[in-house]
C-alpha cells in the first residue's frame, strides 16, 4: 500500500439517533461565538436555528433518500480513516414580511422612492447597495413572531441544567461506594490543606473576633457566628473551608471586566487562594483570563459541596441563591446532580445517596438513571 491510500477503519451509521449535521448559511457567512440551538417538535422533526443580535436563521434537517452522506476523519498517524454519517440543513434567514400599504409611513415611502430611483436611474454600486440592503433589512417584530410559530410546538426544559454528574469536568468527586457520609466528598480532593493553611492568620483573627462586619459576605458571616459560639474540635479548618467558599462567592458574582484585571483578587487575605480559583475557574486567553459559562458551573457545584460539608451536611438553598444572585430553581437542579436531597429550600447530603441524575444536554430533560 503506498503512502496516498488509507484505510476505511470504521464507519459510524446510526438511523435512530442524532448524527451531526452540515450546515448551509444562505446570504451570510457565520462568524465565531454564534448561538445555535437543535429543535425536535412532535413529529420527531429536527430544525436548526441560529441568532445573531440582528439576524435569525433557520432551516429543517434532512434526510437525502438517494445518497448517504459521510465524513472522513483522517487519523494521519495509523493512515486509517473513520467514516460519519451525517445529515444537513440550510439555514435561511428571516426576513421582514411586505407591508400593506396603509402601513407605510411617509418616511418608509421616501426611503422606498430612493431605492426606487437608485435601482432605475443609479450607478452599479448603488444599485448594489440598494438591493442588499433591502435583502437585509429587518423587522424585529416580525422575526420574534415567525421564530414562535415555528417551534410553537416544541417542548424544552430551558431551565435544565447543562452539568452531568458523572462529568469530573463540572463537579467535585464523589464516591458513591462510601458508608460515611464525610467520605462522600474528600476535602482534599476539592482543595488542598497547604491552599487552606495559607488563610491560618486570618482564621484565628476572626474567629476571636468580636466584630459584627467581619468582611465576609453575609451568608458567611452568618455561618462564621454560629461556629464562633461552636464547641467542635475542627473549628479552625471548617472556618478555613467557609473563607475559602466566601472568596468563590465575590468571584461569582464579580463582573467578567473585574474577573479578567491583573488586580483582581477573590481572596484579600491569601494570595494563594486567589492564584488556586483563577487556576480552576477560568481559562487562560490572549485578553487574559476568562471565566466562561461552564467555569461559572463548575464554580457554583465547588461552592455548594464545600458549603454542605461546613455547615454539617445541611444548608439553606433559598439564602445561598440570593448571595449568588441565582434563582433558587437553578441551585435546587444542581444540588441534585451533586447527590443532595432536595427539600423545598433545605438541602442535606445523607446515606443512602439517591439516583444520579443525568443531563441529557442542554435544554433537555435531565432523567434518572434505573
């Protein structure tokens, strides 16, 4: 075999679920960090629909029933290719409907009088211009309207969660084999003791500290009072833990131009702890370091497990999403992922753990598994 021809090593056909799809974009060309969402209405159709600020484009999935169609992924190292079924959809855009005459303003009608003329009497450029401009023109109005009639008929948990627990990626791990509810989550494995070590000071000041305003958040602080007047032997490292989650918290809800200065610090008082967050919660970029949406995710189930095992194993989600500034319905979907019993506005982590609850992507359904 000479070194131009390969082998065909797998090849991927699947009628019954999803294949990946080759999009077409009529009179546009997509850019990066466009929105675009699969739908499947009640008669088991795909549609996909993607959204500029400006611009709506849509189009059905099809099937070709006279060829099947592939892609082939090139492994250049073993000289195999894998082949991938794929379907493919053309996205139009949504343009303004015509308007009944009675409609028209006297400023619509001088504007289309000018394109009138410019499209009759013009040059070749404006008569370009004209024409394009009047295949982009838009009426909001008209888009919202035409997007609601097409998925009218859809039905979508928007409010799902996009996290999985068996995903290490978002969550902490856990051990569902343990017979201890302390072994379910190991501190250790969340954060390290040196991280934790480097706040000491800090934690002996305040938890001697007879201040009402400690400068912590208020949930914290809260926590904090309770631990002060607290007989427990491990007081200094559930003050640790609770200082720790305080720095998560201000790195929550800090704005995205706060996160991204080079000053920016979630702890005050441990530049260790603000290296360690920035090291696990954001992603390095050439405008520096970004906290995406999935960083804000893994953040948020970080915050609700060492929250759970400093204030014994029971917490208060309705306190908890007003820090946050989150809506309680969004932390109550995670706590479930994260393996807490859920009841209302409490959240407890207990023996037997329930069911893992499993994502199935974003704006889907989560189900449990049997």
């Amino acid at each position: 075999m000479d070194d131009d021809t390969c082998l065909i090593s797998d090849v991927k056909f699947d009628d019954t679920s999803i294949r990946p799809v080759i999009l077409k974009f009529e009179n546009g060309t997509p850019k990066a960090d466009l929105p675009c969402r699969l739908y499947k209405d009640n008669r088991d159709r795909f549609l996909v629909a993607a959204a500029t600020e400006k611009l709506l484009y849509s189009g059905p999935v099809n099937h070709d029933e006279l060829y099947n169609n592939f892609i082939a992924v090139h492994n250049k190292k073993k000289n195999k290719i894998r082949l991938l079924a794929v379907d493919y959809a053309t996205l139009s855009p949504l343009l303004q409907r015509p308007k009944e005459a009675e409609d028209i303003s006297f400023h619509d009608s001088r504007e289309l009088t000018a394109a009138a003329l410019n499209k009759q009497f013009g040059s070749k450029r404006a008569k370009r211009q004209t024409e394009q401009r009047e295949r982009m023109q838009l009426d909001i109005e008209n888009v919202r309207e035409q997007l609601e009639q097409t998925v009218a008929d859809i039905e979508i948990d928007v409010a799902a969660p996009s996290i999985d627990e068996n995903d290490s990626t978002y969550k902490p791990p856990i051990n569902r084999e343990a017979t201890n509810i302390a072994n379910v989550y190991n501190v250790d494995e969340i954060v390290s003791s040196t991280i934790l070590e480097s706040m000491s000071e800090e934690v002996s000041r305040i938890l001697e500290s007879e201040e009402e305003d400690l400068g912590t958040t208020s949930f914290i602080t809260q926590e904090i009072k309770k631990l002060q007047k607290s007989t427990l032997d491990q007081k200094e490292k559930l003050c640790q833990l609770l200082l720790y989650v305080d720095s998560l918290i201000k790195f929550t809800i800090a704005t995205a131009k706060t996160v991204t200065s080079k000053k920016f610090q979630s702890c005050p008082y441990s530049e260790a702890v603000s290296k360690d967050i920035l090291m696990k919660f954001t992603v390095p970029s050439k405008l520096g370091r970004l906290r995406p949406n999935i960083m804000k995710d893994k953040c948020l189930c970080y915050i609700l497990v060492l929250t759970m095992i400093a204030c014994g194993y029971k917490i208060s989600l309705d306190i908890l999403a007003k820090e946050l500034k989150m809506s309680l319905k969004k932390l109550q979907d995670v706590a479930r992922i994260l393996a807490f019993s859920v009841s209302k506005e409490i959240a407890t982590l207990k023996l037997p753990l329930p069911a893992p609850v499993v994502s199935v992507g974003r704006g889907r359904r989560g189900k449990k598994k049997n």
